[in-house]
C-alpha cells in the first residue's frame, strides 16, 4: 500500500482528485445559484410586465356590466395557461375567475418570492383605478414550469460538471503518465544496466527538461561505469595472461632443467659406461675370431656383439641429446640438403601407402650447424610420423620455408628457416604433448621404441641455437615445426652433405 | 715388426688392445699412465701410441703434447668414452670428452676412436698410420 502511494503516478492521480473535490461544490452551488436567479427573475419580470396589462385592461373596463366583463377577463387571462388564481377585490367583494380557483389547494398566502411557501405559485398584486373606487387585482402565477426549467439547467450543470470532473481524472491520469513515463523508462533503463547490460543505453524522448538532464546525467554516469568496468575486466585479463605467461615459461623451465639434468647424469654415465663397454666389445670379438665361424659359441658370441652394438647406439643417441657428441665443425650448408638425402632414405623404408610430400622453396635456406644432424633430425621426425599413421596410410609432409616472425615466446626474435614435418596419423593429446621430448618417454610398444627420438632432436635443434614447437590433436595429426637461425654466409665447402 | 705402446688407465681396456694388436702381429707394451709411458717411450721408442686422453694425474692430451714435442716421428691414435668425467661428472659443468678428444685431434693425434670401438676399427686406424 504505502508502495502505491509512494508513487508518482498515484501522488500525482491523488492531488488533482484533491484539487477536483475541493473545486466541484462550490463551483456547482455558484453556477446553480447564477441559473436559479436569471430564471426566476425572467419569470418574475414577465410576470409583472403581464399583471401590468391586465390591470390596464382592468382601469379601461366599461362601466355597465363590470362584474361579467371582469370574471371574462380574468378567466381569459387563466387560459392564457400560466395564472393559476386571479382574483379581483375591493372592500366589499371579491371576484374570480370561475374557472381558476379550483386550481389553488389550501390556504393561499401572499408570496412575493419565486419558490417560497412550497405553494408554488407566486402572487402579485396591483391596485385598480376606476373612478372614485380602488380595487385590488391579485394573479397567482404558477411556478412549477419554471421550477421544472430550472431543475432541468441544474441537471444539464450537473452533468457538465461530471463530464468536467471525469476529463479532469482523464487528464490527471494522462498527465501523470507523461510525467511519470519517462521516469519509469528512465529506471528500467537503470535497472538493465544495474542488472549486468551495461551496453543498455539511456535514452528517454521526452520534452520534459528535468528529464532530459536526468536522462542525460544518468546516461554520462552510466558511460563512466562502463568505461570503468571495461578497463578493470582488461586489466583483470591482461593480468591472467601474464599469469598465464608466466606459469608456461615455468613450466618449460622447469621442462629444461629436467632434460638438462637427465642429459648431465646420462654424460657421467656414458663415460663409465663406454669404458665397460669397450672390454666386452673387443674380447667379444677377438673371442668370435677363435672360434669356428658356424659353431654355437659363434653364434652366441655374435649376439653379444649386437647386443654391445646396441648398448653403444642407445648411448650415442643419449649423448647426442646431451649435446655431448663429438659434432663436426660447424659450417654453413642449404637446408635442403640433408632433408632431401633423409627423405630418399625414408622412401624406402616408409609404407606405400603413405605419401610423402615435400615442398621447398626455390631459394637456398642456409643454416649454420652439422647437417648431419639435420638428417637426424629429419629421420627421427618423419620415423615418428609415419608410426602415427599405421597400416591406415595418409600424408607425411615435409616442409622448409623462411620465416620471419617465429612464434612468440619459443625463440628468440630473427629470421629463421623452418622445418616443418607433418603427419595426418593419431595425434596426441595434452598429456602426451607434455613429455614428448623427455628421454625415455615414449607411448610405443615395449622394445619398439627407445623414447629418445625426439628427446635427440630437441638436442640437436637447441645446440643449432633454434626451437622446436609442436601442434597435435588426437585424430587428427600432428606438425612439428622446427625453427633454425637462418644465416647468409654460403656454403663453405661441398661436402655440407651426409657421411663427408 | 711394428711397436705399438698401448696407454690407458683401465687395466682391462689396455689388455684387450694388447690381446687384439699382438693377434694381429703387432709388438704391444701397455702402460696405466702418462709417466710410466713417456718411460717406455725412452727405453724404446714405439712407432704408434694408442692413449686414452682421460686419465688421473697427467692425461692424455698432455701426453700427446709432449709426444709431438720430443718425438715427432710417433704417431698417435687417441681413444675416449663419450660423456663427462671427473669429480664434476654428474653436474651440468662437466667436463666433457669430446672437448678432450677435439683437443687430442689439435695435439697432433692422428687418429681419433671412440670407445666402445670395434676391433676392425682399430686394426684399421693402425694400419692407416702403419701402411706397410
């Protein structure tokens, strides 16, 4: 309840019904009394003007016969239809209409004021003067007509002041609801913006002026708001992405740190390791050239020797990913070069129902390194890649292209020359992604792979001074991107190529 | 017949090589250090050193340095394990061979094996530095 009359609309519906009742009666009662007395003083007027005549034609009456004459007179003046009683009087009698005075019920009272008495009937008198003699002519006129006229002006007042009334209400109620229009409209537009829709606009047409500057207000207060919030929500996002920035570069860090480790505890190994190894090697050998080349011992000491083999080639590649291989001198060769030595060696080995596509462009990309390595590098990636794919086949793509805007973040900015491997086999998901290049991690079968291919070629790519990126999604492939420091100097020697 | 001196502190790598060399006609003395091998050198110089670069007290580049210096009429094959070594081995600073072995190479050694080597690629890299 107190909601409702706290309202514009009804405090403003509420006042002109204030002003509306107080204005009514007194307005009523002042246009009522106004047509009141203009009737009643035509009637009264007309009245006497009337009674005037007929006195006139009373003085100029012939002499013989007057009494008939008189009652003649008065009866036609009865007829005329608004005398109820005429009478005509001197001190020793009293003539009337004969047809009149049946009208008139009760007492009859001199009344010289329209609607007094409750006769109605109002009375004027006038003397006669014939000869010597007065007499007195009394007409009773009847007020009823003129009542009724006047009830009938009083009703027609009546219905104009409540046809009055009701356009006022109308126009109380039209009027507030302009007014309290725009304010409303104004409040749900603020209700929107305090609901979240800060983009909700605040614009009220209205001829109002007060609601225009509050509209315009409230519209700079709600840019301002916006303006605030968007700055906060791009500062609050900015901060997550360097929060998130942050936390990769700790995690690769941390991912660094351990492979470096691993390849520094692999070095210390390797190096007792290559000196046990050596004995069991050459007295394997010596021993195998003692014996009878088909018998069991043969046979046996052969095994050992391939085991030995092995256990070199594992060690090799964990140094190879430690960096601690002995490389060649560092020269300056084309890209192209071991990639496409690899990939004829590939083609061999690689199913047919794989297709390789190699595209390069024209120019030479030249890269400062071991480009045996490269090879490595390029063999180890494509062995990888069409292992993904399986007996279901698919497309292995090799691609070199120069590129000068490397990744954010994974390289230093420069020019480099990318190396791209491409795979449409099983892809990997993120819990696989996280340790690709970990050695020993690897997702095939025991025995099939030694989880150092790619931990070899992320040692090969980082000593090179470049990066390795990778992009998969499970069912779908997956590209590693190899990015090399480009360098201008040619070539130093032919011999960049494989096995020189 | 050729005189091969055989350098290496690990007892067992210097006996292989001995068995390996002698089988192939070759006169082998085996030595565990850079002193005692500079000894036989002056007893009687060898025409080939086999030294392994890596050993305690004076290693083998040092020794190959003075090889160069007072007989350079000997050849010289260095031999080396991969990794790193010495007290540092297991941290990120170690010292590693194939700096040792590149070292060896500027020294003056002819020939450069990697251990664990096969016995065919030692009797070829002696026999490179020993055509007849």
């Amino acid at each position: 309840m107190g909601r409702l009359v706290n309202s514009l609309r009804v405090r403003l519906i509420g006042v002109m019904l204030v002003i509306i009742t107080a204005l009514v009666p007194p307005l009523y009662l002042g246009v009522s009394a106004i047509v009141r007395e203009g009737y009643a003083d035509r009637f009264v007027n007309s009245l006497r003007v009337y009674s005037r005549l007929v006195a006139d034609e009373l003085e100029t009456l012939d002499e013989g016969d007057f009494d008939r004459r008189a009652v003649a007179l008065l009866d036609s003046v009865v007829l005329s239809g608004q005398v109820v009683f005429a009478e005509i009087s001197d001190d020793s009698r009293k003539l009337h209409s004969s047809i009149a005075t049946p009208l008139i019920q009760g007492p009859l009272r001199d009344d010289f004021h329209f609607g007094d008495q409750g006769d109605q009937v109002y009375f004027i008198t006038h003397t006669v003067k014939r000869g010597d003699h007065v007499l007195v002519l009394r007409l009773g006129f009847d007020e009823v007509p003129t009542a009724e006229q006047i009830a009938a002006a009083e009703r027609r007042v009546l219905l104009a002041m409540g046809v009055f009334v009701l356009a006022s209400m109308a126009v109380a109620v039209w009027l507030s609801w302009m007014i309290a229009r725009p304010m409303v409209r104004l409040q749900h537009a603020a209700q929107r913006v305090a609901g979240g829709d800060t983009q909700a606009q605040l614009h009220i047409s209205s001829s109002i002026r007060e609601v225009q500057e509050l509209n315009f207000h409230l519209e700079h207060m709600r840019r301002e708001l916006v303006g605030t919030s968007e700055r906060l929500s791009r500062e609050i996002r900015e901060r997550e992405v360097s929060e998130e920035k942050r936390l990769d570069l700790e995690r690769r860090l941390q991912h660094r740190e351990r492979i470096a480790t691993i390849g520094t505890l692999a070095g210390g190994v390797a190096h007792e390791f290559n000196n046990i190894m050596t004995p069991i090697l050459l007295y394997s050998q010596l021993a195998l050239e003692e014996v009878p080349a088909d018998s069991a011992v043969a046979r046996d000491l052969t095994r050992v020797i391939a085991a030995a083999h092995r256990a070199r080639s594992l060690v090799t590649r964990i140094l190879t990913f430690s960096r601690e291989v002995e490389t060649q001198q560092p020269n300056v060769f084309p890209l192209r070069a071991p990639v496409e030595e690899a990939l004829a060696l590939l083609r061999d080995i690689v199913p047919a129902n794989i297709e390789i596509v190699f595209t390069a462009p024209q120019q030479p990309l030249l890269v400062r390194g071991d480009a045996s390595v490269v090879h490595q590098v390029v063999i180890n990636l494509c062995t990888n890649a069409y292992k993904a794919m399986g007996r279901n086949g698919g497309k292995l793509g090799v691609k070199l292209a120069a590129v000068d805007d490397p990744p954010d973040g994974q390289v230093a900015p420069g020019c480099y020359h990318l190396l791209e491997v491409s795979d449409t086999g099983h892809g990997m998901d993120k819990s696989v992604l996280a340790h690709i290049f970990e050695p020993f991690f690897t997702t095939r079968e025991v025995g099939e792979g030694t989880g150092l291919g790619l931990a070899v070629v992320h040692g090969i790519v980082s000593s090179m001074g470049g990066a390795i990126t990778v992009r998969s999604r499970p069912g779908h492939g997956t590209t590693f991107s190899v990015y090399l420091p480009a360098t201008r100097a040619q070539p130093q020697t032919a011999a960049a190529g494989i096995g020189a | 017949m050729a005189n091969i001196l055989v350098v290496d502190d690990e007892v067992d790598i210097g006996e292989v090589i001995r068995r390996v060399l002698e089988r192939a006609g070759y006169a082998v003395t085996v030595t565990h250090n850079a002193s005692a091998a500079l000894g036989a050198v002056a007893r009687q110089p060898p025409d080939v050193v086999i030294t392994d670069v890596i050993m305690p007290k004076v290693h083998g580049v040092e020794l190959i340095r003075i090889l160069r210096e007072r007989f350079p009429g000997i050849r010289v094959i260095a031999i080396s394990g991969g990794g790193s070594f010495g007290p540092l081995a297991y941290k990120p600073d170690a010292i590693k061979t194939h700096a040792y072995l590149a070292a060896a190479r500027e020294a003056g050694a002819q020939e450069i094996l990697t251990k664990p080597f096969d016995l065919t690629d030692l009797l070829a890299a002696v026999r490179r530095l020993l055509p007849n």
